[in-house]
C-alpha cells in the first residue's frame, strides 16, 4: 500500500494571510522595498501543498519540499491579503506535483509548480540523525492562519486553526 493511495489529482488548498512587515524583502535585506519577498511567496505556497495532501497522508506521514519553479509577477505592500492556491496536478510513486498561484485581491502576484516528496517521519529522522525535544514534535501553527481544503470530489471547506 502506497502512502499516496487516497492521494488524487484535483485536490487543492489555500493559505490566506495578511502581509507583514517581517514578510517584507525589506526586513530581511536593508535598502530594499516593504513589499511581500519572493521566498515568503513561495513558502505560503508551500504550506497550501503540504494542506492539500497532509489529511490524505496516513499517519506518520508527511510531505516535505524537494522542487519550486516560480516566477513573482508583482509587488504587493504591507497590510495586503495574500491567497496561496495549490492543485495537484501530478502523482508519482513517491512525489506529488502541484500548480500553484498567489493573489492579492484579483491580481495574479504569482504562479509555477512546486513537488512535494512523501516520507515516513521516524525513518526520515533516523536516516538523518534528526533529534529534537519531545516538545517541538506537535506541529505549530501561527495564530489567526486560515487555511481550506478540497478534495478532487467535495465542495470547499474552510477552517480556522488555532
């Protein structure tokens, strides 16, 4: 049994967020604009594909990025909410392929692919030499993030998380 089995293309989901001034390219290199960066982008991008598959993964499982191709079609300020959409276009035997956007408002602010890999946590760590305090295991979602998820044959459901 493939982790990917109840894995299907279609599937998508979104991270919405408002643009901080840590965001910035500006905060992180001084000189530069206030506007949203180019790997915040592709971050949030990141985090709708890992979305979109996490709940079909069985347990253990997760996906972790091994491949961004995309291209920052234009600025957006400070304050500004920001939709990152993932789909996922392609299955492998151990990877997913997905088509991811960014929009501010109605303005496409970016687009390309991005492929994910599957892998058993504990075997990953292990092969790795990964430790980490027993507290840092449970998965740590910033505060007021919301996010949704549809599968290739229901309707789109949006959740607030804690």
């Amino acid at each position: 049994m493939s982790p990917l089995d109840r894995v299907s293309v279609g599937m998508t989901a979104e991270k919405l967020l408002t643009v901080t001034p840590e965001m910035t390219v500006g905060h992180v290199v001084p000189g530069m604009p206030a506007v949203y960066g180019t790997p915040m982008m592709i971050l949030h991008m990141e985090m709708a594909s890992g979305l979109a598959i996490q709940p079909s993964l069985p347990a253990g499982f997760v996906s972790v990025g091994m491949m961004v191709n995309v291209r920052h079609l234009a600025a957006t300020p400070v304050g500004r909410t920001v939709r990152a959409v993932a789909r996922i276009v392609e299955i492998e035997a151990k990877s997913v392929v997905f088509a991811v956007e960014a929009w501010d408002g109605t303005r496409k602010i970016g687009d390309g692919t991005h492929r994910r890999g599957v892998v058993n946590v504990a075997e990953f760590e292990k092969r790795f030499g990964v430790t980490r305090p027993a507290a840092a295991m449970h998965s740590q979602r910033p505060e007021g993030t919301t996010v949704s998820a549809k599968d290739a044959h229901s309707s789109p459901g949006v959740c607030r998380l804690p």
